[in-house]
C-alpha cells in the first residue's frame, strides 16, 4: 500500500484521484487547498491531515519524510491549478515521492527541463494524467489506422463545449494562470494524436486562443496541428461532441 498526498483536493478533479487511489488499494494521507470544502476526504479516510496553508503542508510532508519509511508520501497527485503544476511536483521530488500531476505539467516548456533534471537528481519520476487515448472511440480508431499502415490518413477531431460566465473569473480563464485554451484543453487533442499516430507525427504551427467569450472550437489535422475553427458557442445547449471524421486515402 502506498500513501498519497494531494494538492487542490477541494477542487473539480481532485475527487477521481481520490477514487482511483483508494479502488488501486492505497491510501490518501495527506492533503491541501486553500479553499475548505473538502468534506469529500470522509468518504475515503477520517484520518487524513488537511492543511489550507501551502508551507504548513510542506513542512509536514518533510516531518514524514525524516519518519519511518511507511509512514513518508509516496506519490503526490498534483490537481491544483496549471500554473502551480511546477512548485508542486518539486515539492513531490524534494520529499522523495513521484508526482503524479495533471495536466499540462507545465506552461512553459523550459520548466520541463528543470523537472527533468530534479529527476535525474532525486531518482524519482513524474507522470502526468493524459487520458483520451484510452478513450474507447479513439482506441478504436486507433485499431482502424494500424491495420492500414500503407495509406495516408486525414483525421479531423471537433471539439464543441461550453462554459458559462465564471470561466472568465476563474484561473481557467487567465491565460496566466492555465496557459490559455491550448494548453489547458488543446493538450488533449494533441496528446490524442500522439496516441493515435505511430510513429510520433512531425508538429505543425500553432495557434494560441486567447478571447475566452468568442466561439471556442478545435479543428486539428496532422501537420497543422491545432486552429481554431468559426464555430458557434451555444451557450444555453451545453454539450459536447467529439466527431471522429477518418478518411483513408
Ligand atoms: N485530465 C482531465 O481530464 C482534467 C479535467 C479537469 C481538470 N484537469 C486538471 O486538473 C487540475 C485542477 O483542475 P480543476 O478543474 O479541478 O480546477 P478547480 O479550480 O476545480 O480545482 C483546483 C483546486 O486547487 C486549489 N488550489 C488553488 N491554489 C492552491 C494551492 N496553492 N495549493 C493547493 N491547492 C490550491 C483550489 O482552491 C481548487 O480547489 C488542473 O491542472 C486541470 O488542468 C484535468
């Protein structure tokens, strides 16, 4: 049984983590957010140390470190918000546990390098939570295009979703704070295409999405990677579509 520590525990993510560590048999011991309805925690431990300070949590997490072996953090889930994803997993790396963050790791491709390099030095890892290409659709479609190695693909993926006013407020909404539409949903379209596409396609340009109220909409092909698409937001039928187009040529 390993023990996990999580940061951003109070927020929209945080409670799949908290059920996957407990269904996989471990345990959660630790925890923080600066916001307090984390009630949740009782649903798997009444015995898990919450903190809403960030430093008070870091200091117990190295107190733990200097106790017993079974006792230390493990693993760090890392569900706080994009532009701490960094601070935290070093966090994960100084205490001697892996980090297992969500997505993106980082906003600023340098801060890998960083983070590479604390793992050379710890001898600890960092994983990050990409899922869609476990997604059965795209698993399928997967199958679809090994079978036919010899021929050229043209795969189109629509992504159509909407959000309502408190985006704008939240830290999804600041470019600053998510890395903007490309990093903080974009991501999962490219990692898509990753998973799909063997061996690893070659990058095309990008586009960065910065106006969080005009249409949001994704159309992603291969060698272009991500533009944005004139699609209408439709704010009172919230849905979304994922439309696979494959066409074999
Ligand atoms: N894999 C996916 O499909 C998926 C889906 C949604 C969100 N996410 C990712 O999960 C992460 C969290 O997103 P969310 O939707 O749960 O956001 P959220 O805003 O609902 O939750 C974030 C939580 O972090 C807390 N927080 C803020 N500052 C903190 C700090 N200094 N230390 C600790 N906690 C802090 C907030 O109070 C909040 O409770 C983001 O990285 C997001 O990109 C992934």
């Amino acid at each position: 049984m390993h023990n996990f520590a999580v940061t951003g525990v109070g927020g929209f993510v945080a409670p799949r983590h908290l059920k996957a560590i407990t269904a996989t048999g471990n345990r959660v011991i630790a925890a923080v957010d600066p916001h307090d309805a984390v009630g949740i925690l009782d649903q798997y431990s009444f015995d898990v140390r919450f903190f809403t300070e960030f430093e008070r949590f870091d200091r117990h997490l190295e107190k733990l470190r200097r106790g017993p072996a079974e006792a230390r953090v493990h693993y760090l889930s890392v569900c706080s918000p994009n532009y701490l994803h960094d601070a935290h997993v070093r966090l994960a790396l100084r205490i001697g546990a892996d980090a297992i963050c969500e997505k993106p790791l980082v906003i600023n491709p340098w801060n890998l390098d960083t983070l590479q390099e604390l793992e050379r030095e710890t001898g600890r890892r960092v994983f990050t939570v990409l899922q869609l290409r476990v997604h059965p659709v795209l698993v399928e479609l997967k199958k679809r295009l090994d079978a036919a190695t010899d021929r050229i693909h043209d795969v189109e993926l629509t992504y159509i979703t909407a959000r309502g006013r408190w985006y704008e407020t939240s830290w999804k909404g600041s470019e600053e704070r998510s890395g903007g539409l490309v990093l903080n949903i974009g991501i999962h379209f490219r990692h898509a295409d990753s998973g799909i596409q063997n061996p690893f396609p070659a990058l095309g340009g990008t586009t960065r999405l910065t106006a969080w109220d005009v249409p949001v909409g994704f159309s992603f092909t291969k060698g272009g990677w991500l533009q944005s698409a004139d699609r209408p937001l439709v704010r009172e039928d919230a849905h979304l579509a994922i439309d696979l187009a494959h066409r074999a040529g």
